[in-house]
C-alpha cells in the first residue's frame, strides 16, 4: 500500500489513547512521557478526544477515557453503570436546589426509577430506586417519550392508558402528543401538579450515541418551592448536565441539536 496513505496523526491518537493503560486517570505531562510526544501535540490530541466525548478532564487537570469507545465497540453499560455514571452530577443538582433529584429509564410502558437523591427538607417528594410512574403524567415520562416516532408514542399510550391523577393530568392522547412535541422543542419537560397535587417536577433527557432518550433526570418539589419563576435557572442546570452525561456516554449531535441539549 502507498505510503501517502498513512495518516500519522491518527497513529499518534492511538497511541495517546493507549497509553492510558487502563489507568482511570493521567496526567498530560505522563502521556507525553509515555507516548514519546511533545506536550503541546499531546494536548492538541486529548483537545479533540475531549471534543468528541472520548476522555475528559477530571481532578486538576488530569484525564480519563469516557465509555464512548466501549459503546463503539458494542459494550452498552448496564443501567446500574448509568447510576454510577449521572450519580456525581445528580449530587451537584442536589447541593444546589436542595430538592429531590431523579434518575428513570422506559421500562413496560412506566417511567422506572433507577437512581434518586432525596433532599433533606422534612416536606418533600419521596421516591426510591425501583419505583415506577406513569409516563403521561410525569416530567420524566414525557422526557422518555419526547424522541419516539409519534405512531410508536401513541402505541405506549394506548398500551397503557393515561388515568386522570390530578385536574391537569393531561390524557387526551392527541394533548399528550403536543406536550411531548413541545418538550423536544424546548429541550426540558414540566409536570405541573400532573402526577400529584401541589408537586412540581422539571425534566431533561439523556441520549445515547443514536440521540436516542436513553433515561432522564428530573428535580421535584412541592410547587411552592419549585415554582414557575424557577423554571429557566432549573431547566437549564438539568439541561447542561444532561448534555454531559449524554456526552460521556458517546452523543456527538450537540453540533445538530443545541436545542434539545441545551447549547448555545
């Protein structure tokens, strides 16, 4: 084969990426030792496996590979993994609002909880890993349901037929479509007293490598502490950390969908 078909750039990456060794985490100055590279093109290299979601900057300015290469190898981490995974930012999103932090997948046609926070107020929404909702009635739910073809959210739907919980539980299928529309669009979903009288819950997806919803993580209150006009700061907190997470798990469309992920 012509020797101008060797592209030496790439080689380099392999071998940065090699010289993790298995180690969770490296420094700059050890990788370059390691790969006999200088510095400054070691830096450029991991600049861009940053970019592509493929490692990340962890303590102090030290590096780790991300799952992206195992999702490309075929090796999808078990949803206990996606707890290991969001538990760090959930803990952030906790420190910060103080209410009650949710982690759910789609699971038989329920929003199944897999990971939660509780906060520490003695009012507060309970929940568990383990617990199930319903999907039209939740800030969750309707996050699972916001990337499905609209035939296939009208199968679940019917499937599972939506109860009236509360007054604004929505269940007129065509409504709940239009809310799900409205939540891709925008990139976060509200339950506003839907599920429960006087909760409020903001929800934001997480995608896989497909930009398929794989899980979402909500926050959620009683709705005199999570009110309306704290919408936009929570949304937003939910809707960055989302982008990480959907990120270190191999999404790469936050060039094509800003919106939905939260970018600028």
């Amino acid at each position: 084969m012509p020797a101008n078909n060797y592209i030496a750039v790439i080689e380099k990456s392999v071998r940065v990426l090699e010289a993790f060794q298995g180690q969770r985490e490296v420094a700059l100055a050890e990788l370059a030792a390691r790969t006999r590279l200088v510095k400054s093109s070691v830096f450029r290299i991991l600049f861009t496996l940053e970019r592509l979601g493929c490692v990340q900057k962890v303590n102090g300015g030290r590096y780790s590979l991300t799952s992206r290469l195992a999702r490309l190898a075929g090796d999808y981490p078990p949803r206990s993994n996606l707890s290991s995974l969001a538990a760090p930012f959930m803990a952030e999103l906790l420190r910060r609002f103080q209410e009650t932090i949710n982690l759910g997948v789609l699971d038989g046609g329920e929003v199944l909880y897999i990971h939660v926070l509780e906060c520490s107020h003695p009012f507060r929404l309970a929940a568990h890993a383990g617990m199930r909702s319903p999907l039209h009635s939740t800030a969750l739910g309707k996050c699972l349901l916001s990337r499905l073809p609209r035939p296939e959210i009208e199968a679940i739907l019917k499937a599972n037929p939506p109860r009236k919980l509360t007054p604004r539980t929505i269940t007129e299928i065509s409504a709940l479509c239009k809310e799900v529309a409205k939540v891709r669009a925008r990139g976060y979903a509200v339950d506003g007293g839907e599920d429960s009288h006087g909760a409020r819950c903001i929800g934001a997806p997480i995608l896989d490598p497909q930009g398929h919803v794989c899980a979402a993580i909500s926050i959620s209150g009683p709705a005199m502490r999570v009110k309306p006009s704290c919408d936009k700061e929570i949304a937003g907190a939910l809707m960055e950390t989302c982008r990480e997470i959907s990120t270190l798990l191999g999404y790469t469309g936050h060039l094509t969908d800003k919106v939905l992920l939260g970018g600028r």
